[in-house]
C-alpha cells in the first residue's frame, strides 16, 4: 500500500502540513541505497527496511527517483 504526503492527515488540517516523524516500509531502486534525511529502524533485505523519516521531508521522499515505494507502517497486533 503506497502512502502520498497529500493522504497524511497528521499537523494542522488547515495546512495539510504533517508534522512530527512518520514511520514508513521504504523499497529502493539500488540494493544498500538510504535516502538522506531517513533513519532506518531496520532492513528487511537490500532494497526495503522500514525508517522514520521527518514528516516534513515526505515530499523529497516521494519524488526521489531512487524511492520505488512508500507504504504506511502499522502495528500489527499479538497472535496468541
């Protein structure tokens, strides 16, 4: 599921500007690639991990040519 900033509703919804840092799936074109501005939580393999990433640099994220996809990260509840 790829997220676009305009899709966030986080920050002043007057603005439609998030705010904050925003946890995010990442997949990249080149193995081994991190975007600037991107902390890696962790990898999943050579082209996705999962990141935060400043909400205000979603934009740059997106339109990066080496950013294949963007998707929303979510907590997955305990199976027991």
């Amino acid at each position: 599921m790829s997220i676009r900033i305009d899709d966030l509703k986080l920050g002043d919804p007057e603005q439609r500007t998030p705010t904050g840092t925003v946890q995010v799936i990442v997949k990249v074109r080149n193995a081994g690639y991190v975007p600037p501005a991107v902390t890696i939580r962790a990898r999943i393999d050579e082209h996705i991990f999962t990141a935060d990433v400043p909400a205000g640099e979603l934009p740059q994220l997106e339109s990066n040519p080496q950013v294949v996809s963007i998707a929303a990260n979510k907590k997955l509840r305990i199976i027991e």
